[in-house]
C-alpha cells in the first residue's frame, strides 16, 4: 500500500514538473503532428524539440500526404496541432476547406520566394521550412552491370533500354508523387506531359504503394532508377549508397510546409514549433545525412558541403518551372485516381504495348515501310492517349466529384462512372496499340 502511494506520488510529480517546465516555456505539454515524413526526418526534430521544451511531448503521427488530408478533414472537431508534409497543393486543399489557421513566423533570414515561388503562403495560412526539386535517382553500380547509361532527362526514361528498371510510387499514395506527376504535366503541358508520363510507365518495374519504396529499392538494387523527390536521392548517396541524383530540366523547386490546424488545441506549443524549424538550430538539421533537404535560411548554406544544392544561387535550378498549386489543387484528386487508373492499375498492359512498340521500331529501323510506319505511329498515339483533356480536368462538376478514398471503401457515384470510363479506355487503348505493334512486323 505504500509503495502504490509512493509511486503515484513519484508519477504525479513528475507530471506537475513536465507541466511546470513546459509552462515555463510559455507552451503546452503536448504537441501532435500529422506528417507523411519518414521518422529520419521527424525523430531528430521532436528529439531537439523536446530538448529545448523539455516539459512538452511531441506525437508524431505518420500517414501519407492524402491520407493526412482526409484525417484532417474527419478530425475537425479534435483536430491535430499541425501538418507537416512536402506538398504546397496539399496544403491549398485544407487551406481551401478552412481547416488551417493562421500564423506568421518571427524568423528572420528566411527567403520569401525560390525563383518566384513564395516560400510561405501569403495569406500566412502555412509556412515554408525547407525547399525541394523532384528528379530522377540511379544506382551507379546497377547501371554499370547493367550496361545502363545515366539518364539526364524526363524523356531519357521512355528510352528502350530502360524497359523493366525504372520504379515510381503512386501519386495516390504519396503527395511528393504527385508534385512531380504535376510538375510534368505544368512543364510539358497536358498531353505531351500524359504522353511522356505513359511511355515512362511502359517502362516502369513497379508502382509502389509508399514514397519510401521507391529510394529503398535502388538502393538495394532491386531495380536500377526511381522518380523521386530530391532528398531521397541526396540522403541516400550521403549516407554511403552507390546512387546519383540528377535534376532534369522541367523540374519545379517548392517548399516542404508545415501549418497549424484550425482549433489546435496545443497552439503555442505549434507555433513554438515553426519557429523550432526556421531557426538556425532547426535549418541546421536539414543537413544531416538521412535529411539533406534544402534549407530556406540563407546563411544555412554557409555550413552545408560545397557541392550541397542551392536554389537560391543554382543557375541550373533557377530554370525549374515555376509551380501553380492552384491548378494543381483544382484537379488534386482527380489527377491521383487518373494515374493509377492508367498506370498503377494497368501497369501489365502498358509495359506490354510498349515493349511491343518497341520491339516493332527495333526490328523494322532502316527499312521502308510505309505500312508498318503507319501502324507503328496509330500504336504510339493508343499508348499515349488520356482518356480526359485538361479542359475537363478542371471543370469543377467534374473534378469535384472526386475524393480520397479510405482503405477498402469504393468510389460512387459520378467518381465511380470516371473510374470505370478511363479503366476501360485505358485497356482498350494499350490492347490496341499492342495489335497494332504486332501487325506492323509483316505489313507490306
């Protein structure tokens, strides 16, 4: 009886210590983040964090971008502190259904734009803390044995000689992903940007369903190239893996954001944090090894390694698209179940019209045949069509029947009918295409 009395006298003065220490902070006790973040990222952040408001615990709650905005939405009425994820279209969809509060950071030494993209929203609804390109990432030594020349550009992956060694994850699943899906289409413009994106997807080994899986499988040689965002490829090769990062020439550089949600309950705490993340102390910690993300403070590229990227004094970066989070969020969801509908879930067929095409193109090079070149070209446009123009993509009665789904729940109603149109077009466009491939090798 007085060992229980002693211990749970010992545990409520702990108790009232942490809330004396964290008041005398000016902050709460608790703190909850939703993140799509992978713990390299979160853990030295809510250690340090934790260090300097040593009374307050940081809860980490991992999930992925789209995930997170639907938790978010579902959670209004006890809602999270804050979002802390790599994707401004994201944060424009909570921003949009006044699910974010604002806040304007005291920090001082921050950029406000990368190239004309502002860093921080102007409205002050989230904030930026880092900054990030989207590109493509290879194994050095897998290319090597593979007899693989390193790709410089978007186009460089529909090439043949990539067939069954390139991976990507499903923008659906992952909202760094899905930037660089819209970075495309924005950079190369709809259709050109939808073809390039499906011949690339002929050549695709896998979708995967995480981020992570992408960076983790070239690293182990699973495949030999993955479409990342750029501190997968920097952390991976700073932290000793035999891998490259390159930057193609369509590429946009936006902040990685983190906001506070509208009725945080622990909002001094999630304000403390922001201004955690924009201090020298918190910029610092971006160049570790397994982060390697680009800092927003200016004077942080001063202690970075010299051959660490810089947005702000990059030439080569500077001459990115310069990103439209509005049109991405206009067609956020529609563009996530678009893609898989074309690729994640076709993804044998597709492989199969392309590997046909290019087998056609191989076998007839050289030799004239009106005929073939004929069914050779009708089988590139069947491969390379969307089944929706960019016109419809925006209409709203069109992309606003769209929603991110939870795991095992169905589409209905008018998302269902899309669904089912463009699954049946794809297939019917890559069966075609496959014929069309076939026929060309004993046209005359």
């Amino acid at each position: 009886m007085i060992a229980t009395i002693a211990s749970r006298t010992a545990a409520a003065i702990a108790l009232t210590l942490a809330a004396t220490a964290a008041g005398s902070q000016g902050i709460e006790n608790r703190l909850v983040i939703v993140t799509s973040f992978s713990k390299e990222v979160t853990d030295p952040y809510r250690l340090a964090f934790q260090k300097k408001y040593p009374g307050t615990s940081v809860e980490v709650q991992n999930r992925n971008t789209a995930a997170a905005v639907t938790f978010i939405r579902e959670t209004r009425s006890n809602p999270p502190d804050m979002m802390w994820a790599s994707a401004p279209d994201a944060f424009e969809v909570l921003k949009k259904d006044k699910l974010l509060q604002r806040y304007q950071s005291k920090a001082t030494g921050i950029a406000t734009k990368i190239g004309s993209y502002p860093v921080n929203d102007p409205e002050g609804y989230f904030t930026g803390f880092a900054a990030s390109g989207y590109g493509i990432m290879y194994n050095t030594r897998y290319l090597k044995a593979n007899n693989l020349p390193a790709p410089k550009e978007w186009g460089d992956l529909k090439r043949p000689i990539y067939f069954g060694h390139v991976g990507i994850s499903a923008p659906s699943r992952s909202g760094t992903t899905h930037l660089t899906v819209e970075t495309i289409l924005q950079g190369e413009g709809w259709d050109k940007g939808w073809a390039t994106l499906l011949e690339i997807g002929g050549n695709l080994a896998q979708v995967s369903d995480r981020s992570f899986g992408v960076p983790d499988a070239v690293n182990s040689g699973q495949y030999g190239l993955g479409i990342v965002i750029d501190f997968f490829g920097l952390s991976a090769k700073a932290s000793g893996f035999p891998v490259e990062f390159v930057y193609p020439t369509v590429t946009a550089i936006v902040p990685a954001n983190i906001g506070i949600i509208a009725n945080a309950r622990n909002l001094r705490a999630a304000e403390a944090f922001v201004e955690f993340l924009l201090s020298d102390e918190g910029q610092l910690i971006l160049l570790d090894p397994k982060i390697q993300r680009l800092p927003v403070r200016f004077d942080t590229y001063a202690k970075a390694p010299a051959d660490y990227p810089n947005p702000f004094k990059d030439a080569r970066l500077a001459k990115g698209i310069t990103f439209n989070s509005d049109l991405s969020e206009q067609r956020y969801e529609l563009l996530n179940s678009l893609y898989d509908r074309v690729v994640t879930f076709r993804l044998k067929e597709l492989n199969a019209a392309w590997r046909a095409i290019h087998t056609a193109e191989t076998k007839l090079a050289g030799k004239a045949n009106p005929a073939a070149s004929e069914l050779i070209a009708e089988a590139r446009a069947r491969a390379s069509r969307v089944p929706i123009t960019e016109k419809e993509a925006l209409d709203p009665a069109i992309a606003g029947a769209f929603q991110v789904l939870k795991p095992g729940q169905t589409p209905a109603g008018r998302q269902a009918e899309f669904e089912s149109r463009w699954d049946a077009a794809a297939l019917k466009n890559y069966t075609e295409a496959r014929t069309l491939a076939e026929r060309a090798l004993t046209a005359k």
